[in-house]
C-alpha cells in the first residue's frame, strides 16, 4: 500500500483540479522507471483509467494506481509534499530504498 500525507493531498487535489481531473473519480499513478543518479526514480501524473493489472489504492481520499512492477518497488511508500527552502515538490519516503539521491527524486534498492 501507498500511503498519502495530508500535505500531499491537499497538493494532489489542487493539480488535479487545476489540470482538469477530478479527485473524487480520477486517479493519481505513482510509478518506478530506470534512470535518475541512484539508478531507479519514480514517475507521477494523474490518469483516468486504471489497467486491469495496475494495483489500485486509495488513502486519505486520494485514488492511487501503481502497476504491478513498480508496486514491488513502493510497497511502504508514503507520498508527502514538501514547500520549503530546500524545495518545492513531492517527496517518497520509501522505506525499501537503501540509497537515494540529494534531490531524493530516484532511489536503489
């Protein structure tokens, strides 16, 4: 499971807004992808349709899709959002990376 701070949603829910989504019905999809300087980072953007393999998840009223390789990546993970001096963005706190990068957007196991 992926869990969402409150920070987060209220940041989830106004891109969603923002670009046309609807938080109630549409879906956040988190994702892993090769690349970045640790050798994993993670992908994230809204989607509207869940794949019959994609894992489906929702957690403080947010609606989260991973598909099925990455969720062996993310199982843990929680979405927060951080707007502070040292930048602006989402942040995963992933308790399976054993190394992350200094701008914490990709991760090895």
């Amino acid at each position: 499971m992926i869990k969402v701070s409150e920070t987060a949603k209220k940041k989830v829910i106004e891109l969603m807004t923002d670009g046309g989504y609807n938080p109630s019905t549409d879906y956040i999809r988190v994702g892993v992808k090769s690349g970045g300087c640790s050798g994993l980072s993670y992908d994230l953007k809204f989607d509207n349709n869940a794949a019959e393999d994609d894992k489906v998840f929702e957690d403080n009223d947010i609606k989260i899709i991973v598909d099925k390789k990455s969720f062996l990546y993310l199982i843990g993970t929680t979405l927060e959002y951080s707007g502070g001096l040292n930048g602006t963005g989402f942040v995963f706190n992933n308790p399976n990376a054993n190394r992350t990068c200094g701008c914490g957007e990709s991760f090895s196991l």
